[in-house]
C-alpha cells in the first residue's frame, strides 16, 4: 500500500495494490474509489483533501512474522 500526497494539487492517493483502474465510484464529492476490471478497488482519491485528512501526522502499521510463525503488528 502506497500514500501518496500532493500539495500542489491537494490531493492525496492511497494506493491498495498496484493495477490499472478501469472504473470507478463517487463515494461522497470528493472521495472517489478506483476499481480493476474486476471491480476489485485499486486506490482511493481524495480530492481537497486538506479538508478531509489531518496532514499533521500520518501513521500506520505493518505486520511482522517472527520466526515463530507468530504475526505482530509495528507502527511507526
């Protein structure tokens, strides 16, 4: 997963795989959902999105395997 931000044009793309979106759906104004060929989603745009996201501070959290086999989660 990618998030990628723009602040010349305010907005801010989180990309949930990688693919070629071929359709998509208006959420809400502004919000807009990008699907596959599939209608698998692809990406979220969020269109002004200073007005929807806190850009202060972004955080997330991905999973580690230990060799255990046991998943835990580390945020950043």
């Amino acid at each position: 997963m990618k998030i990628k931000y723009s602040s010349d044009a305010d907005i801010c793309i989180i990309e949930l795989k990688p693919g070629i979106p071929k359709d998509s759906i208006d959420l809400k104004e502004g919000v807009i959902l990008h699907l596959d060929q599939d209608g698998n989603p692809l990406e979220i745009e969020i269109i002004d999105a200073s007005k929807f996201i806190s850009l202060d501070e972004i955080s997330f959290s991905l999973p580690r395997v230990n060799l255990s086999g046991a998943t835990q989660y580390v945020s950043n």
